[in-house]
C-alpha cells in the first residue's frame, strides 16, 4: 500500500509543477492585460483631443480655402473691368 502512495507522489510531482507554472503564466498574463488596458486607457483622451484639433484645423482650412475664393472671384472681376476700360 505504501508503494501504491509512493508512486501516485512521484506521478503527480510533475503535475503539480506543471500547474504551478500555469498558475505563474496566468498571472503574468492577467498582468499584461492590466498594462494593456492602462495603454488604451490613455490612448482614448489623446485620441480624442487629437480628433478635435485637426477637425478645428481642418474647418480653419475651410475658411482660408472661402476667403481666396472671394479673392479670386473679385481679382477676376477687377480684370474683366480693366480689360473693358481698354
């Protein structure tokens, strides 16, 4: 009966260490996973104000893009009435 004791033991040595490693992996998994998460965390916020400067960026373009419009069109006008002043 001793024996029988003996080698369950030696059988299940491996097993218990093979656990112990997996438990250990996990951990550390569970912590990359906490890192991760802080990552994203803080990548949203920058991600957002980033959005929002280039969209102000963008609708400032706009404008700019109107105002040599404007320009433009009353450049071609002053052409026209110097070209029928001739």
């Amino acid at each position: 009966m001793e024996s029988i004791r003996e080698i369950l033991r030696e059988e299940l040595e491996p097993i218990k260490s093979d656990i112990k490693e997996l438990k250990e992996g996990q951990i550390k998994l569970q912590n990359g996973q906490k890192e991760i998460k802080e990552m994203v965390g803080e990548l949203d916020p920058k991600n957002a104000n980033r959005h929002l400067e280039l969209k102000e960026f963008i609708d400032q373009l706009r404008k700019d893009l109107s105002t040599v419009e404007i320009v433009t069109a009353s450049n071609y006008s002053d052409i026209a009435r110097l070209k029928s002043a001739k």
